[in-house]
C-alpha cells in the first residue's frame, strides 16, 4: 500500500490579475492563484515547522505541523496543502496554533523511543529542533510505549529503525515520485503502522540513500554512516560529485581530516535536491591502495629523487607525450594543454577516462568523467588534437608524461603504453601504471584538491577542497610546476589552485561559475 | 623626615608583578623619595583569561563555570551575579526556594571572601596565628560548600531558574556545628588584633581616602563603606531576599585601613545573622524551575521521557536561546559591586559579556590611598583593599 501522490499545483504565470491578496500575522503580501499558504508565509519571512513536507515531493499534508488558523475555515489549515483564498487572514503564532503545535508533537512523540544519546540524527534531527522551537513540554502520558523493530535490514545501504518513524511518507513519496520504484509502503493500522518494503523486494534502487536525507527523523539511517561520526564534531564543505558527468552539489562532511559522509545540497541547474547511491558513496575508493611515495621503477625514492630523474627523461627523450585524464578540473587541464602547446609542438594529447556505464534519466549519466566537457572545452581553446591513450605508439626512446590520477584497469583506449616508453605518470592509486612507470608521483584525490569542473549540459561548478591529501601528495598540476622547474623549461606557473582559476576564466573567454560557457 | 633632610634622588621602582605581597600579579611603578612614596602608578593586566572574550564563543550555561574563577574567594557571589543578570535578560524568575539558597550561598561566599582578607591582612603585618584562624574559619565554610555543590572553590552552583541541586538534608545541622566554631575564631581573630597595638599602629590612620575620592573612584564594597557612604546594593537595590531580612549595613568614619578591618569583622557576624534568617524561613518547593527553555530538565524526565531527553539535548547543544536584548545586573560581591552586563543576539551564548568587578575601581583609586604615606604602608593597604586578580582579567 503506498499513499497516492497528489500532483503539485502548476506554477502558474504571474499575471498581475492571478495575485491574490493575503495577510500574514499582519504583513499584507500578494501571490499567484494556487500558492499554499506555506509557500506565501516563506514570502513574509515565516518558516512554518514541517514534518512531510518536502519542497521536491507531493503534498501529504499528514503530519499537521503546519497548521495555522485563518479567517476562512472554522478549523486549522495544513498551510503546506491549503491555498490561498482572496483576503485571507492568516495567523501562524496565535494561541491555538501554538497549542495545535504542542498537541501534534505531544502524539508524535507519545511512543518515541528515548534514543537520542544513540541516534545518529541527534543534532540534526527535525523532532529535536522543532520540538525545542514549538513545545518543550513534558510527556503527558504515563503508559508503556509501543515497541517496533529496531534495526530493520531495508535494502543494500538504508537501515529501518521502525519505533523513530513519524510515518510523515517522504520516503514512500520520494521512491514512488522521484526515483520511480515504488519500493516503500505502510503496513498495519494506527500506533502500529511501520514503513516497510514488499516481501523479497529491498529498498535497493539507485536513489535509496535520498530517504535518509528525507528522512526528519533517525528512522531511516545510512548503513555505510551509521555509528561512525555524531554529526556536530562535522564540518561540511560543499564540493561537486566527481563519480559522472552530472556533477551533482554535494556537501562533504569531514571531521579530522577524514570524510564520512556526502550529502547532496540543492542545486536547481544541476541535481535539485538529490544523489545517486553510488556517486555519494564513490569517496571511499580513496581510502584505498593509494600511492603515498614517490616511486622509480618500483622503488620510494624522495620527490626530488623522483622528478630529477623525471626531468632527465624529459630531456633525453626521442620525443615527449602528455596524457591527461577527464577527471581532472579545469586548472589542471589548462595549465597542462598550456605546457603541451608551448613544449611539444602540435603533437596530439591523450586522453585517459573511466569507460562509460549505465545512466537513467534521473540524475546518472552513462559517462563517468567529471570534466569530459571541461576538456573538450580546453582543447578547443587550444586548438589541440585529443586521442585516446592506447593510440600513442610503442616506440623505444619516447617518454609519456601522465597526468592521470586515475587508470582504471581494462578501460578501452585506456591501454597502457607498449615497451620502450618511458612513462612518468601521477597516479592517485598504486594501480598497474604507477607500477610500470618509470616515475610514479602520489597524486590528491578530488575531495582533498577541490577545482572547476564543466557538467555535460555545460554548467561551470567549483569543489572546494575538504581535506588535505596524505603527507607529499599534490595536485597533478604542482608536479607539472615542480618537473618544469627541475627540467629547467622556463615556464611560469601560477603559485595557487585559486591563481590557477582565475588564469583559467581570463583566457577563456565566457566561461565563469555557475554560467554556461 | 629623615628621607627629606637628605634630600636624596628620586627612585623609580616596580613593586611585583611577582612579588609576594602584590597577590593577583599585579605591578606597582613606585617613584620613592627615601621610603615616601610620592606616586604610585598600579597596572594591572598581568593575569589574563580573557573571561568575556572566552563567553562569546560559549553558550549561557558554559559561560557559569568561568564566573567561579573572577573572584575565586566568593565563587558561589559571582554564580549568582551572573544569573541574576541573565534572568534580567531573559525575563526569567527563580523558585522562592531557590532565592533564600542563593543568598544563603551568597552570604557564605561573603564570609569566606572577608576571613581570606583579614587572614591574609594580619599575615603581612608578622600576625601568624590570625591567619591560621581565619583560614581555619574559612575551611570550615568550604566543607560546607563542598556539600553542597561537590567542589571547594569551583562550585558552578546557580542555574537560570533556580540552583544546580537543593540543599543537603544535613546541611542546616552542618551550618549550626560549623557556626559555632566560626563565631569562636571571629572572636579570637577579634581579642588579639583589634586592640594590638602594633596592627593598630600600622593599620589606624593608614591608607585613608575621602569619601568623595571613594565616590569619585567608582569605589564600592566596604572600602566605600569604611569611609562612611552606607552604600550596599543589598540595601539601596535589594535582590532576592535581602529587603525581607533583618541586618544592617556597618560603615567606618575615616575611610583608614583599620575600618576596612572593622566592617569586614561586623560584615561577617551580620552574614552569619542572614544565613541564620535564612535556613529559619527557607520555603518548601521546587529549588529550579521547570521552564525547559531555560532550564535543564530534571534527570527523571530525561532518563525516561523522550520529551526531557531533547531538552536536555537542545540545551546542551544549543545553549539557552535568549531574544535579542541586554541588561545589566549587579550584586553586592566580596569587595562590593559585583555587576555583569549581557547583550544576547538570540542565539544560545552571550554576543559580549562584560564583567565589572569592584576591584577594577579600586585599583584605580588605590594611588590616593598609597601616595604620600610609606613604602611598607603599601602592603596593608594593598590587602585591605582585598584585590582579586581573577576579577580584574582584562
């Protein structure tokens, strides 16, 4: 059984004659036919307290929060459901609707388990917050509590923990509405309802871990963040998704150095308010088999080891060739297309990139590079051929300089460079090409470099940098710096990533945060 | 006027900062004519927390602890203070249980506070065995507190609405044994210092200030009071209790050291009348109020009901959410006026917390006490002014 989605009323065109007059606790404001008088309190500044009522989700209007009185009906009005009428006098702090608000919370709360000191979402918890803003009194009830499941298995990354729901349905609504699987439903009646999925059916589409973000509650809680982190030791950092094309806003929540969480925020060009599982999850794959030294042929030597012997490959081969990777930003990129048009004459780049996978038409793109557009974008700013890296021929004498934090194996056109070449590379990882190389320098992973990337539809996005990388890791870019000096090429590098940004923005004309180039 | 007759050079010279005698780190640039001193140039400011700056980033709640540490010889003073001034703020009211505890704690902060200077007083005048007295007598008043709020000197006893937890059930026979002993050492410390004849001769006619300097000064406490000005906010602002009590105000006529000794001496037999007055009258009730917007909940609520578990948690967190708004509020401390002003921007701590301590006039007036007389008459008066360095922090 799930609960039937209403559709939300159209916006409507602001036709000076379609503005209806209401008054808000006093403040007079005109608004379009059809808006709820939720959205017409937002206008004067009011924050009405809600439980299921989500901005991206249909109208419930079934947890009774937001009720205010007005002059138009007897009883009081859900204000995320009612609309607004001609001359309608609302009042959203008089006496009954604070008593109203105080009884719903004194029900909400009447078999609430007292889990606070073990509930990840204390802290950040709607309940908490609104009962501290609307109630603070003390439980009127003298009765055991009602006891439900507590942690119930949902699906592959979302745990139930049935006796904190509210049952506001967000999490119903977002699966039927947003990610179109209609996964959740409600099962029996009254103090015994339970969210619950259908039998041998988990709560696995692409989208789940979105109900925990719904959720205003701890009842639905992230397997992969539960009981790692209490949320106020977090500070968030808003970065880009590098796991696809889209580039979904995230907010990346660290403590120490250490990332525990993604979470999308919203963004209306790019992702609105939601992830995919697996983009918002795609941060631990750094937590593995890094390479943290520098390295020639196999042996951690010091960086300054490993770039005079880069350098001396530099100088003494037959021929250089960069390879540049799709998921790098946009400083990376323009400062090496830079290097490669000043240095290497009209040679053509190579390119490394994750091989394409499956998209919806949701939120994930089959491409899963960041920056692909971003590239595009570069090279035709440069007038520089790209060609895919198995296309550089295996020829003794040359050296390939690598600037590619990630290879995954067995990628077509990823192919790695036959024998006789001597490839200097920056890798993120200890994968097969650091440990062929003849030089291999530890390269940052996204989150702990930041930089500009261009989403496939063309929106210019900045991460910012949420932690520092292990100790002697840089940003592809700085080993490019570094080389240049220690091979003694008289380029000028800018000293900052945010340097580099702004170099970027000036010589390309058009191109600016937020904009479409 | 021997230094006169020889008309020696002036001499510039730093008494402290670390200097035995100059508690609370505090430096005096004396220029000396012989052993005359002819300015006095006190600075203050070598001991530093940074108590207000500190309170910006903290909530209400965190903010208390720190107070114990202003005047660290009447800790339980500075709780109530600040309180009361945040009770201004937020429009709050405590229990009437809760008012005669808070000026029973204030009373016994007052004696402790007035047995630490007269101890220390006597001690640099070469008199041991008063100092062992009223150390003695003071003790005794920390067994008390440490009863009452698990701590002897950092006691973060008062709450918004009230105070942390009631008196102990034994507490009134405690103060009755403890009473006794006390009123035995007064009396000693009484027989061998008010008629000595060396601690008069250093202490009488010593370290005088007008009571229009005193005035002038901003002097508060019984330094103002030993000069004859009846000023005691109990009496000309009365908070709490204080106006249903019966005691009166002692004041001096010459303003000299030996009447600071005097009041303080008097003080204390009319602090142990009000805290008598006190515990006779203490009404039942709740001792903290159950407003959990700006009080902590009750730990039966907390441990099993969800609704005092989030308070609590909302407190803890958030801090007590006073509206936009400051005031000022002021008690009579130690060493007199003891005032806090609040300004609250609505979020869970202070946006400024100002603290104005008695000591900080008096350190600003001390140079009339001091100048012209001897360099030695610098260490009775300095103690008789009873400077505490923890207040003076800025």
């Amino acid at each position: 059984m799930t609960v039937n989605p209403t559709t939300p009323p159209a916006p409507l065109a602001p036709a000076p004659s379609d503005l209806v007059r209401v008054v808000i606790d006093g403040v007079e404001v005109h608004v379009p036919k059809g808006t709820t008088l939720l959205k017409a309190a937002r206008q004067v500044g009011i924050d009405l307290p809600v439980f299921c009522y989500h901005d991206g989700l249909s109208v419930a209007a079934n947890c009774r929060m937001c009720l205010v009185e007005t002059n138009k009906a007897p009883k009081l009005l859900p204000a995320c459901h009612a609309t607004v009428m001609p001359d309608m006098e609302v009042q959203t702090r008089s006496a009954r609707v604070v008593e109203a608000r105080r009884g719903v919370l004194q029900f909400i709360l009447l078999h609430h388990p007292v889990d606070c000191p073990i509930c990840d979402q204390a802290g950040e918890c709607l309940l908490q917050d609104t009962y501290d803003a609307h109630s603070l009194q003390p439980s009127a009830h003298d009765f055991r509590k009602n006891h439900k499941a507590k942690a119930e298995d949902l699906g592959p990354h979302v745990m139930l923990d049935a006796e904190r729901c509210i049952l506001c349905t967000r999490c119903i609504r977002f699966c039927d509405e947003v990610a179109k699987t209609p996964q959740l439903g409600i099962k029996q009646r009254g103090n015994r309802s339970e969210i619950t999925t259908y039998p041998g059916q988990p709560l696995d589409n692409p989208y789940s871990l979105c109900t925990v973000d719904l959720c205003p509650v701890g009842a639905l809680t992230s397997k992969d963040f539960r009981f790692k982190k209490r949320v106020w030791f977090l500070s968030g950092t808003a970065t880009i998704c590098t796991g696809c094309a889209r580039g979904c806003n995230v907010r990346a929540d660290h403590h120490e150095g250490v990332v525990y969480r993604l979470v999308p925020t919203y963004n209306a060009k790019v992702n609105r308010w939601w992830a995919c599982d697996e983009g918002r999850l795609g941060f631990h794959r750094y937590e593995v088999d890094r390479l943290l030294a520098p390295r020639l042929a196999g042996r951690d030597v010091t960086e300054a080891e490993a770039l005079a012997r880069a350098a001396e490959l530099v100088k003494e081969g037959a021929s250089v060739d960069l390879a540049v990777s799709e998921l790098l930003p946009l400083e990376d990129l323009y400062l090496a297309l830079a290097f490669a048009r000043g240095h290497l004459g009209g040679r053509p780049v190579y390119v490394t990139r994750r091989s394409d996978g499956v998209g919806d038409d949701l939120l994930v793109r089959a491409d899963k590079n960041p920056n692909g557009a971003g590239l595009a974008l570069l090279a035709a700013h440069f007038g520089v051929t790209l060609k895919p890296l198995s296309e550089l021929p295996a020829q003794a004498g040359r050296t390939l300089l690598a600037l590619c934090p990630e290879i995954p194996d067995g990628c077509p056109g990823n192919e790695l460079p036959g024998k006789g070449v001597s490839v200097i590379v920056t890798s993120t990882f200890d994968n097969a090409l650091s440990k062929k190389a003849a030089v291999a320098l530890p390269a940052v992973s996204p989150l702990e470099r930041g930089g500009t990337y261009v989403t496939f539809e063309g929106v210019v996005q900045q991460a910012h940098k949420a932690i520092d990388g292990p100790a002697g890791t840089h940003s592809p870019w700085v080993f490019l710096r570094n080389l240049g000096k220690a091979a003694g090429c008289g380029e000028t590098f800018p000293a900052t990533r945010q340097e580099a940004r702004e170099a970027v923005f000036r010589a390309v004309p058009g191109l600016a945060e937020g904009g479409r180039p | 006027m021997p230094a006169r007759d020889l008309h020696t050079e002036m001499m510039t010279l730093n008494m402290g900062p670390s200097h035995p005698a100059m508690h609370g780190t505090v430096r005096m640039k004396l220029t000396l004519d012989g052993e005359t001193v002819v300015h006095c140039d006190p600075e203050v400011g070598y001991l530093h927390r940074g108590f207000e700056k500190m309170c910006e980033n903290r909530t209400w709640p965190q903010c208390l602890p720190y107070t114990d540490r202003l005047n660290y010889s009447s800790p339980l003073i500075n709780n109530v203070g600040f309180v009361l001034a945040l009770e201004k703020l937020l429009g709050a009211k405590s229990t009437p249980r809760a008012d005669f505890i808070r000026v029973i704690i204030s009373e016994l902060s007052r004696i402790t506070d007035h047995f630490t200077a007269i101890a220390a007083g006597a001690l640099e005048l070469g008199g041991f065995t008063p100092m062992i007295w009223g150390v003695e007598a003071r003790d005794h008043l920390y067994n008390l507190v440490e009863d009452l709020t698990g701590a002897r000197l950092t006691v973060n006893y008062t709450r918004v609405g009230g105070v942390k937890h009631d008196l102990p059930v034994d507490f009134e026979a405690h103060w009755r044994e403890y009473r006794d002993k006390i009123l035995k050492l007064h009396h000693d410390i009484d027989v061998v210092l008010t008629k000595n004849g060396v601690f008069l001769d250093r202490n009488e006619g010593v370290g005088c200030i007008s009571r229009a300097d005193a005035i002038e000064h901003g002097f508060t406490g019984v330094v103002l009071r030993s000069t004859g000005e009846p000023y005691d906010v109990r009496r000309a602002h009365p908070y709490l209790v204080y106006d249903q009590l019966d005691w009166t105000v002692p004041v001096g006529t010459k303003g000299d050291n030996l009447d600071r000794y005097l009041c303080r001496m008097e003080e204390i037999l009319q602090s142990i009348s009000i805290i008598d007055q006190c515990l006779a009258r203490l009404p039942q009730g709740p001792f903290l109020s159950s407003e959990w917007a700006s009080a902590l909940p009750d730990k039966e609520y907390v441990y099993h009901t969800i609704e005092g578990m989030i308070a609590h948690f909302e407190m803890i967190m958030k801090g007590i959410e006073v509206p936009p708004g400051e005031a000022y509020g002021y008690v009579e401390g130690g060493n007199g006026e003891l005032g806090f002003y609040l300004v609250a921007d609505g979020r869970g701590g202070p946006y400024r917390c100002h603290v104005r301590p008695p000591c900080f006039a008096l350190m600003q007036g001390l140079h009339l006490m001091v100048e012209g007389g001897m360099l030695a008459d610098i260490i009775p008066t300095f103690d008789s002014i009873n400077m505490i360095g923890g207040e003076i922090d800025r």
